[in-house]
C-alpha cells in the first residue's frame, strides 16, 4: 500500500477490503460465530483505518490486517467470554455458507480440516489467547516470533501455549476420523438421497441404517446433545417426526464448512407452502452419517435461502 492510498480513504477500503473474506474466516475461527465474526471484520477495517500510521509500508499489509484481526477478537472475548455447556456443547456455533468460503482469497485459508464443524467446536473449548497461537501457528502457518510479537510475550511463552493448545484440541476431536466422501461424489450424493427419503417417508430404521453406532446430533444454541444412530432417530420421532401435526418435509441441498448441508422445510397441515425450518450439516465417513448439527433461526440468514417453497 503506498502512502497516498494509505491516507485516502476511499483507496484504503479497495486495497483492504481485498482481504474481506479471509479476515472473516479467521475471526470466525475465532469466534465460533459467523454473525459475530461479520462485526469483527468489519472492527479490523475501522481499526485499521484509524491506525493506519502503525503500517509500515515495508511490511506486509495482510499480516498486518491480521494482527488487528486477531485483537479485535481476543478483545471482544475477553468482553463477552463464553465457555462451553456442562455437556461440552457449544452453543454459540453456527455454520459458514460455502459461497462466502469461496470467496476467500486464500484457498489454503478454509481448507476442509480447519473448518470443518468438529475442528470448530474443539477450539471454542481453547482459552482466547491459546486459540490465537493455535490458529496462527498450524492454521496460518506464522512463525514464532511473529505471534509472541502480537500477543506481547515470548517465543517460549508461544511454543509452551501451542503444545497446551494442540493437547486440549486433540481432546476434544473425533476418536478417530475415517475417511470423508468426496464432496459431490457418488457415494455423498447417494447417501444424501437416502437421508432425505427417509425423513420425507419417516422410515426409522432405514435412518438408523445410514447412522454410524456412534453418530452425534446437536441443534446449537440448544446445549443438549445425542449420541448413538438409534438414539438419534428415536428422539426425532419422540419429538414429532411421521406425525401428522408435524407436518411433511421437503428438501434442498447447500453446503456448509466444507460439509454437505441438507436444508429442511416442512409444510404444516391446512399450509399451501413449505416453511424453511433448518439445516443439517453433515459429515459422512465410510458410507455412514457420522455427525449432524442443525441449526435454525439467525444461523439461517447468511445463506439467503428462500423462506418457502411452493407445494
């Protein structure tokens, strides 16, 4: 950035908002939220234009929007912490469109293994400042002396808080992680077909057939949890799955942090449309439903999905 851009602002939001979209996936790294990570991308780009004296045209501009990024983040956490429920659950998660992770400007910025939903959960259970050193360190791939020159501490302190970090993020990871589905293969587009019949026709067991035995269903911000294909399926037709004042189901499919997305609409008895109701978001392994998470409500709105559907 030369000085003349640096100091007029209309220049300065063209050169910065260049880096929109990374900047968003790292404070949603960070944040856990995409609602929340939207302000803060827009903090850093207020930030940075306020401060703009600190750049040194020497430097890089991207890791010094970066820096900014990654204090306006650990700001608003220390602000509004927030810890896990009793469970483990995050509650405050929510899925990221895959149209805003394409329009990242570094493919190697949302690679599917640090952005997937069971990466994101593990490291809300990260301390703030630990989650920082993790995300720069293994995510962003930034030295040591970079980071300890960030969060004003030493190399030491930055190596001794990462080892801490990966122990606690391998906690908290799947046991083990088989092999995913190509996205849009075959075999996805196959198992994602079976999924949604089953609901639409409400056929128990052919649900708990796609389910691995140790499958996990979570409906953030709700802190409870199930564990177990047939427990799963189960607690949906307690809850009213098959049942006439449920109502039927009609499906569409998105994507979502690397992951396929089946978006749920159901049309209640004496209704003329299809209501959008949710989106589960889905990781398959080995042929097999291994995790859904649906979210509904304001996790809803950065898709643009349309509210209804014609009968």
């Amino acid at each position: 950035m030369t000085v003349a851009e640096l100091n007029d602002e209309r220049s300065f939001a063209g050169v910065v908002e260049r880096h929109r979209g990374e900047l968003q996936v790292h404070c949603y790294r960070m944040l856990g939220s995409y609602e929340e990570a939207e302000d803060l991308t827009q903090e850093t780009f207020l930030r940075a234009w306020k401060r703009r004296e600190t750049y040194a045209e020497r430097a890089s501009l991207r890791a010094w929007l970066y820096r900014i990024a990654t204090n306006a983040c650990l700001d608003a956490l220390e602000k509004r912490p927030r810890t896990p429920a009793p469970n483990g659950e995050i509650t405050w998660l929510q899925p990221y469109p895959e149209e805003a992770l394409e329009a990242a400007a570094d493919e190697d910025v949302v690679e599917r293994e640090t952005i997937e939903l069971a990466f994101m959960i593990a490291i809300q259970h990260l301390p703030p400042r630990p989650r920082a050193v993790l995300i720069l360190r293994d995510v962003l791939g930034w030295r040591a002396r970079e980071c300890a020159e960030l969060l004003e501490t030493t190399e030491a302190g930055v190596n001794s808080a990462l080892q801490r970090a990966r122990a606690t993020l391998k906690e908290h990871l799947p046991k083990e992680r088989g092999e995913w589905a190509a996205a849009g293969s075959a075999e996805e587009r196959e198992l994602l077909e079976r999924y949604m019949v089953a609901v639409e026709s409400a056929d128990a067991d052919d649900l708990k057939a796609l389910m691995h035995e140790d499958a996990r269903f979570a409906m953030p911000p709700e802190p409870e949890a199930y564990f177990g294909g047939a427990t799963i399926v189960d607690s949906w037709f307690e809850g009213g799955l098959g049942s006439d004042a449920f109502g039927q189901f009609k499906f569409t499919l998105t994507r979502a942090n690397r992951q396929p997305a089946v978006v749920n609409y159901v049309r209640k008895p004496g209704a003329d449309t299809y209501e959008l109701f949710a989106i589960d978001v889905l990781r398959i392994e080995g042929g097999l439903v291994t995790d859904i998470t649906a979210f509904h409500g304001p996790a809803l709105k950065p898709f643009a999905l349309p509210n209804t559907l014609p009968v």
